[in-house]
C-alpha cells in the first residue's frame, strides 16, 4: 500500500496531472475534491495520509479548507497548490498549518519534494 494522497483542485486538468505524477511514484490517490468544502468532509471520511490543497477554488478555499482540517486533525498533513503571484495567500496557508508548496505549472520532482517533507 502505498502512501494515501487526497487531491483537491478545482480544475479536472490540475487533477489529472497530480494524479499521473502521484500514481507513477507509488502513491496511492484515494480521492479528488473539486472544492474546499467537499475537501474537509473527504478528508474526514478517507483519512488521507497527506493532502494537495489548491489555494483558488470555489465554495471554500484551500485557506479556510486547512484551517478546518488542522481544527479536526492538528496532525494532518497538507501541502498548498498556488498559481504564480499567490505569494501571501501561501504565506497565510503556511501560517494556517500548511506543511508545503507547490506552485503552478508544477515539477514532478518539485512534487515530490513537497510531499515527502510533509511526511517526513
């Protein structure tokens, strides 16, 4: 079994394209949400081991998206997905209990560093 990722974005592309990067590396993707909202509930139902959280997203961000997974599991383990030019909004996600980033159009290298020093 390989390491439980929960993707959040609400582009079906941004999606996609972690989900290729996460499955030829050996983790398991156990869950896609499309907005914050449904982020938190899949996060409590699944039990994800780490989280990609993007920033923009419509129904709840990924900002207030953290802050209430961090409130129901403190140890959860996120890492931010920004666009160019969030730099704040980053900072915030930082402070709000994000473990990492990674900005948009992504590295898979980049990725997985990301990830694996959440997890570490």
């Amino acid at each position: 079994m390989g390491t439980k990722v929960l993707i959040v974005d609400d582009a079906a592309f941004m999606r996609m394209m972690l989900r290729d990067i996460l499955a030829k590396n050996g983790f398991e993707v156990v869950g896609e949400a499309d907005n914050g909202k449904t982020a938190v509930q899949m996060y409590n139902e699944l039990k994800p081991d780490v989280v990609t959280m993007d920033i923009t997203m419509p129904e709840m961000d990924g900002i207030a998206a953290v802050k209430e997974i961090k409130a129901a599991d403190p140890a959860a383990k996120v890492v931010m997905v920004s666009a160019m030019g969030q730099q704040a909004m980053v900072i915030e996600a930082i402070r709000s209990g994000a473990a990492d980033f990674i900005v948009k159009p992504f590295q898979p290298d980049r990725v997985l560093e990301a990830l694996g020093k959440a997890l570490s």
